[in-house]
C-alpha cells in the first residue's frame, strides 16, 4: 500500500487505515524502530509483571491468598525483635 507523509502541526506523519489497525490489533501505543532501512511498528510487549499487583488484589479478595508452602521460619528467628 502506497501512502503519503502529511504535515501534522510541526511533524510529519503516515495515517494507518482502521482495518490495519483492527488487522494488527494496534490500540493506544505502539512500539517503533528504524531496521535495515524500513520502519517497523510493532505491538508494544508486554511489561514484565504487568498485571501482577491487580491479580493479587483479586486473589486477596476471594480468600485464596494463603502460603503455598506454610509458614516456616529460620531455627534463630526466635530470638528476633519486629
């Protein structure tokens, strides 16, 4: 698909179809590089732990947040001032 680079305020820019956009599953944000001579966009990946602290949440709220492995401490813990 050819395309043209139009003025947008004091940048240039490309617009992307919607059913590409849709094709690709791009939303809000978008990762870009340049590669060998082309430009690449790309669907942002995923941050490492993202989701983690609602997961927890939820997990907290339905009671099932309990120690896999049980309590179980060191043999000079008792000793220890908290």
């Amino acid at each position: 698909m050819k395309t043209t680079i139009r003025r947008m305020g004091n940048s240039q820019g490309v617009l992307i179809p919607k059913p590409i956009l849709a094709q690709l599953g791009l939303e809000d944000e978008v990762d870009m590089e340049v590669e060998n001579d082309a430009l690449v966009i790309r669907r942002p990946q995923k941050t490492v732990r993202e989701g983690w602290a609602n997961a927890s949440k939820e997990l907290a709220k339905a009671g099932d947040d309990s120690l896999v492995m049980g309590e179980f401490g060191n043999a000079d813990d008792a000793g220890l001032t908290w």
